[in-house]
C-alpha cells in the first residue's frame, strides 16, 4: 500500500475525532486553548506511533488468546514513559493535562488502531498510520483548541484577534466544548458529502 | 459525616464526571440510543468502578508505595480494571444469568471507559483515605448514570423530531444538546456545604 | 488436554514475557528521570518562592508550622539577607474555593507586610479563577494586596465588610485566595512569635 495513502486516509477519511468518533475525553477535556489541544495531540501521537510500530512486530509472538492484554500493557509502558518524561522536562505542561495524560492508555484511538491495523500490517505500514492518524487527531484537537480559545477569549495561542470583553466565557467551559465541537463535526459532515 | 456528604453532592452535581471533567464520554455518546441500556450500563460501571477503585487503592498503598514502584501505577491499574472486567463477567454469568444478560454487553466496554481508570488514580491524587475512596467512587457513578440517563431520555426524544438539518443529524445535534445539559448542570457549581 | 496446557503455558509465557520487559524499560527511565523530575519540582518551588519575596540571600529551607486550631502542617520558608531575617515566604492553601484545593505562595517582609504572592495550583473555573494571577496586584481601587498587612487591614472582601475589592463575578474564588492569604500571615505570626 501506498505509504502517503496510509498518512492521508489517517487524516481525513479515518479522521479518528470527526469520522469514527473516538477519543472524545481528550477531545473535549483538554481543548480549552490551542495550546493545550495541539501539546495533547502531539503527546498522543507520539504514543500511538510508538505503540503501533511495538505491536506490529510483536504480533507474532503473541498468542491470539492474550493479545489483548499485551496491547495495553504496550502501551500503558509508553504512556508512563512519556508521563515521566514530561513531568523532568515539561513540568508546566504536564501539570496543564493533568489527569488526561494516564488516560491516554484509555483513549480508544490506540487500542482502535491495533486491532484494526498494526495487528495486521508491516512495522512501517504502522508507523505511517500512526503518522496520519495522530496528525488528523493533532489538526482536530488543535482546531477545536482554537476555535473555542477564539469564541471565549479572543486569542488564539494567546495572540488577541479582538478585544476579550467581545468573547463569551461559556466556550471555554465544559459547556462550549459539547457545542463547539458538535457544530465542528455537522460542518465536517456537509464539506465531506459536498465538496 | 459531613466530608462524605460533601464528596456525595460534589461527585454527582457540582462536578458531574462526564459534564464537568469530560470522562467516560465514549459510553456517554455511543450507549445513550436507549433509556433502558443507558441504565444498564450505569449499573455495570458503577460495580466495576467501586470494586476497582478499593482494589487499586489497597494496591497502591500496600504494593506500590512500599515497594517504591509507583511508576508501575498505570500498567497495574489499567491491568488490575481489565481483569476484574473478566472475572466479573464470568462471576456473573454463573452466578446471576438474568443479570448476566442485562449487563453483559456492556462489561467488557468498561475496560476502556476512561472514567474507571480516572477515578482510580484521582482519589491517589487527592490523597483519600479508603472509605472516601469507596464513597466518591460509588457518587461518580451515580452521577455518570444520572447524566447517561438524562442525555438518553433526550435523545429518544432527539429521533422523533423532523427538520433538524441534515448535516446536524444524529451525532452533531446530540452533542449541542450535551453541552446545553452541561450548562444546566453548571447551575450546581454555586452549591456550597 | 495436554495442548490446551502447552496452549495455555505459551500464553502465560507471552504475557509474563511482555510484561517483564514492560516492567524493565519503566524502571530504566524512572532512574533516568527520577533526577530532573525532582530538580524540576525544586526549581518550581525556589522560583515561587524568589518571585514573591522581598530580597533574600539564603537558600530558604521549609519550616513546618500549625496554624492555630488546624491540623495540617504549612511549609514556611525563612529569609535572610546577610544573616539577617528579613521575612518570609509561605507554601499555603485553602479549601473555601469552589473545588478543590487553592495553592499560594505568599511573601512577607519583616513587617508582616504581603511583598507578592504566586497561585501554585487551582481549579476553579477557567477563565475567572485564573484572574487571581493578576487581580490582587492591580492597583485599581482596593484590589491589591501587595504591600498591605493582614495585622493592621481587615483583609476580607469588601461585601462581608472587609477592605479587599472581590473579582467581579468571582467572589466565592476571592473568598477563597484571602483565607489561604490569612492562613499565611497567621503562620508567619507564630513563626515569628516562636523565635
């Protein structure tokens, strides 16, 4: 298979948070700027591309049986290997994704991905999904990080675009995160089936 | 008496797990069709939440921390969740098949609910003694099945409603109305005990 | 019989095996960074404690106090500039906000009076609650603190009768950022008295 077709297929048709749905409780959680949605995106991506690659050369020393639970020990490791990393090197940020950091062990883009695709696929065909997919769930938490950052304060990445008195607090709450991103998603949907 | 209160009222309304942390979204979306399977799989989640978070609180404190190994905590958590997700859907199935069929779709679901996993390593954050741990765990889940069940009962109602616009159907619409659940639930956020 | 047992001792071999070498790769990068992470909270600390408080040439080492009818210790760290004590800063909390714990740092010259103050933690609401960064040293009205002493101030919001203008929108937050203030100042009292 074409390996730009793979990296493609991961951002727009497989896109894991518009399309399939999946990883919400990062999606929602930590996408309250686009600082904190892109640094989440990027930390998953880098998971899901580490994870992808480990398992598609372990799949065939695992027994079908158990496959399941060495995924997730896979990628629990990784996830602790980057929780440790950023709390020595990037202690703000990590304290800024608090709890959703752990959670990616739980985000089910991961264990999604291993089933359906490094379980059946060479190491670097994993990688590359690992590529686009992280790359579609960075450009979707960022964009939803900068659309709620812009509706409730004014900035995006901390740069003002207009006066913060003009924005409405409510979408950088929980409640505007619902809603953002359920606008985001119809607007998705109408783009997709009429380009 | 009153810290427990506290952690009761706090869990549910003020910082309702799925419309003010954002966890266990996945079910919240994906079994939310139905107002009986919105309650079914509160039902599980709650048993495997309580469970879960006694256990990987005893483990924490008598296995990781006297071993100094607490970078192990997620691998044992999320491992310790996933086996107590079988055993209990083989405990059940032999013991109460009638409860086996109302919740066992939903069980092996459980392992990747966010929700359970978070709510095991927040009471290890907000350093709980035991019996909180058990308590907050418990009113979490209450919340989670009070806000699935809220957000389902819409919906039932969502799918007879024409001229909602075509790109907003099902899924889009949905959210909009989670998140107008969610302001409602932010009225909670004065409450102070 | 026997090749369900073979079966079933291959998985528990996959397993133990994947989990072994999970349990080795964490335990390698825990020794690598267990050394900046604790560097990394240190820094964290001596930055809160340089940017509050008056000029100091110590290494300040934290002295657990009390607070009176209180059961949980509060870090103090005592300053001094060319062997002289010249005040103090002091690791407080409170527990009045809207959830959760309100970490402060606060910084006292040798008068008692507030020198500057840093939010450690929070989680109140996003957008109000990370005003008080920024609202307590605004000159403005009677919104700063800095400067003023809660021994000879009535250091309350102005709508329970005190003298300290509450963050419009925000009074339970301000309530809350006082009391960890208050706490503070008691400690540096005792402290001092104790000497």
């Amino acid at each position: 298979m074409n390996k730009l077709k793979i990296i493609l297929n991961g951002i727009v048709r497989d896109n894991p948070t518009f399309v399939l749905m999946l990883g919400m409780c990062p999606t929602l959680g930590t996408t309250g700027s686009a600082l904190t949605g892109m640094s989440m995106g990027l930390a998953t991506m880098g998971v899901l591309i580490c994870s992808n690659c480990a398992i598609s050369m372990l799949k065939r020393f695992v027994p079908d049986q158990v496959r399941i639970p060495c995924y997730i020990v896979v990628i629990a490791t990784f996830v602790t290997v980057l929780q440790m990393c950023m709390q020595a090197w990037l202690p703000a940020l990590d304290k800024l994704l608090g709890i959703f950091i752990p959670l990616i062990v739980v985000n089910c883009i991961l264990l999604g991905r291993a089933e359906a695709f490094a379980a059946r696929h060479s190491v670097i065909e994993s990688v590359c999904d690992g590529i686009g997919i992280g790359l579609g769930f960075t450009l979707a938490l960022t964009l939803l990080g900068a659309v709620r950052e812009l509706l409730g304060t004014g900035m995006i990445f901390g740069f003002g675009i207009y006066p913060e008195t003009y924005g409405s607090l409510v979408f950088v709450l929980a409640p505007g995160a619902f809603i953002a991103l359920g606008f985001m998603v119809a607007l998705f949907n109408s783009v997709k089936k009429h380009p | 008496m009153t810290t427990y209160l506290s952690i009761i009222i706090t869990a549910i309304f003020v910082n309702n797990i799925v419309l003010s942390q954002f966890l266990g979204i996945c079910p919240f979306i994906g079994v939310s069709r139905r107002l009986s399977s919105a309650v079914g799989m509160g039902a599980a989640v709650a048993f495997v939440m309580t469970l879960s978070t006694a256990v990987t609180w005893l483990l924490q404190y008598y296995l990781l921390d006297p071993l100094e190994i607490g970078f192990m905590q997620t691998i044992v958590f999320i491992l310790v969740i996933a086996s107590l997700v079988q055993m209990l859907e083989m405990v059940i199935k032999k013991i109460a098949p009638v409860l086996y069929q109302a919740l066992g779709v939903f069980l092996p679901l459980i392992t990747t609910n966010c929700a359970v996993l978070g709510v095991a390593i927040l009471v290890i954050r907000g350093d709980m003694d035991l019996g909180q741990s058990i308590v907050y765990a418990l009113s979490t889940a209450v919340g989670f099945t009070l806000a699935l069940a809220l957000f389902a009962g819409i919906r039932q109602q969502l799918e007879l409603t024409e001229g909602v616009p075509r790109a907003m159907r099902g899924v889009p619409v949905a959210l909009v109305c989670a998140g107008l659940l969610a302001l409602a639930f932010m009225g909670f956020s004065g409450i102070s005990i | 019989m026997s090749k369900q047992s073979t079966s079933l001792w291959r998985m528990m071999m996959a397993l133990g095996a994947v989990t072994v070498i999970a349990g080795a790769i964490l335990a390698w990068v825990y020794s690598m960074t267990s050394e900046p992470i604790r560097d990394a909270q240190l820094r964290a600390r001596r930055d809160a404690i340089a940017a509050v408080s008056p000029q100091f040439d110590n290494s300040p080492q934290p002295v657990a106090i009390t607070p009176e009818g209180e059961e949980v210790p509060v870090e103090l760290f005592p300053l001094t500039l060319g062997g002289k004590p010249v005040g103090a800063a002091v690791e407080t909390y409170s527990d009045a906000g809207f959830s959760d714990r309100i970490r402060l740092m606060v910084g006292f010259d040798s008068d008692g009076k507030i020198t500057g103050y840093q939010v450690l933690s929070h989680s109140e609401t996003p957008g109000l609650g990370a005003k008080m960064d920024t609202w307590f040293r605004d000159p403005k009205g009677n919104r700063s603190v800095i400067g003023r002493s809660p021994a000879s101030d009535d250091m309350r919001v102005s709508n329970d009768g005190g003298s300290v203008d509450a963050i419009t929108a925000a009074t339970i937050t301000s309530r809350a950022f006082l009391d960890a203030l208050n706490r503070a100042h008691s400690c540096y009292i005792s402290y001092t008295n104790s000497r």
